[in-house]
C-alpha cells in the first residue's frame, strides 16, 4: 500500500462527503422550514461511515443550530 495513494484518495473521499452531505442537509433543511416543518432548536444529527470489505463503522453525533448566533 502505497502511503501517499491512500492519504490522497481518503482526502478526495471525505471531501466529496462533506460537500454533497452540507448540500443535503441544506436542501432538506430548507424544505422543511418552506412548508413549516422545521423544529425550533437544534437538530440532531448522526453520520455512519462504513467501510464493509474490513468491517469498520464509525458513528459522529452532533447538532446543527438553525437559530441565528
């Protein structure tokens, strides 16, 4: 394995999920606040990231504010 290859391809990877995961989560956040679904406070919030073939899971949980600071 190839240190330089697995750090560069794990870079392009969790920048793809950040990037698509933040324009998800707008967009639903954004729906829901259009058609007055959106809960007041903060949102939970949980991402999975799996990778099968080694069994590895890891769980993140947080919150996201909708108020303004």
């Amino acid at each position: 394995m190839s240190d330089n290859s697995f750090n560069m391809s794990l870079r392009k990877f969790l920048k793809t999920v950040g990037v698509t995961s933040q324009t998800e989560i707008e967009k639903a956040v954004r729906a829901a606040q259009a058609n007055g679904t959106l809960p007041k406070g903060p949102l939970k919030a949980k991402a999975v990231i799996t990778l099968e073939p080694i069994g590895m899971s890891h769980e993140i949980e947080g919150q996201i504010s909708t108020q303004e600071a």
